[in-house]
C-alpha cells in the first residue's frame, strides 16, 4: 500500500514542510489536511496520497476508514544545473532541485 511520485520539480526541503504535517494521521484526515494547507506542493503530496489510497482500496481490498499514513519522506532526486554570470566574467550556478515522494499506509491498531 505504497505510492510514489518520482522527480517532482520541488525543492525536497519545501517538500518536506507538507509531508510532515501528515505522518501518522488517518488517511481520511491527511486528506483533508492537504486540501486546505496553504501550501503549494500540498496538491502533488494529495496526489501521491490518493494513488496511495487507491493502491490499497484496489489492490488489497482494505477499508480507507482503517488506514493510516504509516511512512511518508521525500528524497532528493536530480539537480538540473544552470549557470548564469557573474562579476568578472565569472560564471556562478543555478541548481533546479528534484525530488522523490513515497507515502506507505498501514492500517491502524485495534
């Protein structure tokens, strides 16, 4: 019962800040966590959190009810390089950061 959205041009960083705010949750609840977050990466973690849901509903017949966000990290993905001048002529570098997002559900207990 695991999703994962691979090089999501994010900063892992700013990723982070929303995948935190639902470790450990329901997944009914981080559902609606994310809708309103005022956050911008909170629609692509809501996107790889109802694939997720999706994924067990499907795959494994679980009830959505019963489920909770067990493990949710980002790692670091690529870095596309840019560089742009500086004094002197000197060339200084630009890093557009990527990103992995996995979120695993696991179902409550008792």
């Amino acid at each position: 019962m695991k999703a994962t959205a691979r090089y999501v041009r994010a900063s892992p960083r700013k990723m982070r800040l929303v995948v935190n705010t639902i470790r450990g949750k329901s997944a009914i609840e981080a559902r609606e966590i994310l809708r309103f977050l005022p956050k911008g990466y909170a629609e692509t973690v809501g996107k790889v959190l109802a694939s997720a849901i999706a994924n067990a509903e499907n795959n494994t017949d679980k009830n959505i009810n019963d489920l909770v966000v067990a493990q949710c990290y980002v790692g670091d993905g690529p870095s596309m390089r840019r560089y742009y001048p500086r004094a002197r002529g000197r060339p200084d570098m630009l890093r557009h950061r990527s990103c992995h997002v996995t979120i695993v559900l696991g179902e409550k207990n008792g």
